[in-house]
C-alpha cells in the first residue's frame, strides 16, 4: 500500500502460541523508502521476505535495490525477518545504540525478555553495521531521515521523521486503545508521545500496529495513546488496592475491565502492569499527560 510519494505499507500477518492449544493472531507493519536505493523500516516475522519482495517487485522495483534495514527496535517481530533479508539483498543494518546487543545475541534477548513464540518468528543474529542515536541518517542516495529516541515500550526504540515528505514512523511506541499494552516503562512512554506531538510537519503517522493515519488524526492517536496510559495507570491502581499486589490476578481483572481477550494475558502483558506498580503515584502520570491546546500543534503541523 502506498501512503506518500515514496513510502509504502506492507502488512504482515502472524500467530503467537501463548500456551498449549492457544494461538493469538496479531500482525506488524513494515515500511518503505523508495529513493534511489530501497530502505527497509523494520523486517517483521521470520518468513516475512516473500511477502516484502514480492511487494517490491509488483511495484516495479527490485529486492537487491534494498540497501539498509532500520529498526525501530530489536524486539522479534521486528528483526525476524532481518537474517533473510540481509543474506538476500547484503543491505546494512542499522539499530538504536540501546538495541544492538539484543539485535547482535538474540539468545540474551529470550534470556532477558523471554515472549511467546520467540524463537518461530525470529530468524537469528544479525550484525549492526550502523550504531544509532538522535540525529539525522544518511540513507545512502542522498536523502535523510531523522532518528528520534523513543523509550517506553522498549529502552533502545526510536522513531523516525522522513521530513522530506512529512512521514513519521512511530514504531510501537504509541499503544492503542482496545489492544494489547506493552511497554515497560511508564514514564518515559508518556514522556516519548509528547516529544512526537511536538514535532513539526508531520502529515503521516505510521505505527506498526495500526493502519496510517493522516492529519487531525494524528493527534487524536497521539492523545488517546497518552489517555490509553492514564486509564491502565487508574485501573492497575484501583485493583492493587482492592487484590494486593500478586500481579497475575491484578493483570487478569485489568485485562478484563480494558476488554481484552483472555490470549491477552501473556508475560507481555504482565511485564506492562509491572510497570505501573513502579511508579510513585498518579500524580506523576497526570503531571506529564497535560498537554498544551490542540490549536498549537495542528498548525505546528501544518494542518489548519
């Protein structure tokens, strides 16, 4: 799906096995660049390379043209792919500085973040070739994209401003309303949302778990993302002090009231109402979610 001049969507669908006999169905975005050369947002799932090169082909381009992969961070339905590509195409990876050990060793990550399914979507190691912080990066044919540090949902996750054409890539860095939330720090989550609404020029939002979105709705995503927090914040609050502090039960009653299906309580999900429960109080979540009027960053934008 082509959603700006050069930029294109490819969708890819996958199953999590989150216990024996249940499968949750989820999907991850992948994004790209067509300029000179081709660049790769994120590489999704282990098996995702005939889906992204048949893609490349049908729009007339040609896979060998890809010459870097970016991810917005290491976690494995974002680099599973990444192995094939590389192998397929001798493109550079390049990584968030925070990220490149889990992206280097995915044998540390599972150790360190053990998920569902980890090791039947993500196809193995991969060297960085280019270290990332904030800053601009030169994709090799002349233009640039901008590297935004976004920690939250992962400590070493980055979002990326294409500023030529007004695109934003923001990764899973914003959570959506009715879907699974992951991050694990609270914060800094909130903290990285407000830094993407005080971008200027954005006219395209691109997530990785939700269809793109344009104009004002740029910022009803950004503000139901940040409101999102807050209401999981009250929730976990409300359950700790009515059940105690044993997280799996707090979790499946949150997960209850947030209307997720039951596949949804997985170590993921538990690891997110962890977070809550280290942070000092409410006060810290509603002090950083007040926002400025809306007025402001819609012209900011150039939308109005």
């Amino acid at each position: 799906m082509r959603v700006s001049k050069s930029v294109h969507a490819i969708k890819i669908p996958f199953k999590l096995q989150v216990s024996p006999g249940k499968t949750l169905d989820r999907f991850v975005y992948t994004y790209l660049i067509y300029g000179k050369q081709i660049c790769l947002i994120d590489s999704g799932v282990s098996g995702s390379t005939d889906l992204i090169f048949n893609y490349i082909r049908e729009t007339g381009r040609d896979p060998n043209e890809i010459a870097m992969v970016v991810f917005t961070h290491a976690h494995a339905d974002h680099i599973g792919g990444a192995v094939a590509v590389q192998k397929s195409t001798r493109c550079k990876i390049a990584a968030h500085i925070d990220d490149v050990p889990w992206v280097e060793d995915i044998e540390l990550q599972f150790r360190e973040r053990p998920t569902p399914s980890f090791h039947s979507i993500v196809g193995g190691s991969v060297k960085v070739d280019l270290v990332l912080r904030d800053g601009d990066l030169d994709l090799g044919d002349g233009s640039t994209i901008k590297v935004i540090h976004t920690p939250g949902h992962s400590r070493g996750h980055i979002a990326l401003l294409y500023e030529e054409e007004g695109v934003l890539f923001s990764g899973d860095s914003v959570p959506l309303q009715g879907d699974i939330p992951i991050y694990e720090d609270v914060i800094s989550s909130i903290k990285s949302i407000k830094k993407l609404r005080n971008l200027e020029g954005v006219k395209v939002l691109l997530s990785s778990w939700d269809e793109p979105r344009y104009g004002d709705q740029i910022y009803e995503i950004l503000d139901e993302g940040i409101k999102y927090i807050q209401d999981i914040h009250h929730e976990v609050l409300r359950q700790k002090g009515i059940l105690g502090a044993d997280t799996i039960t707090v979790a499946t009653q949150v997960g209850k009231k947030l209307r997720l299906p039951e596949t949804a309580l997985n170590p993921l999900f538990f690891k997110t109402i962890e977070a809550h429960g280290c942070v000092g109080g409410l006060g810290d979540i509603s002090s950083l979610a007040c926002v400025a009027g809306r007025s402001q960053y819609d012209n900011k934008a150039g939308l109005r």
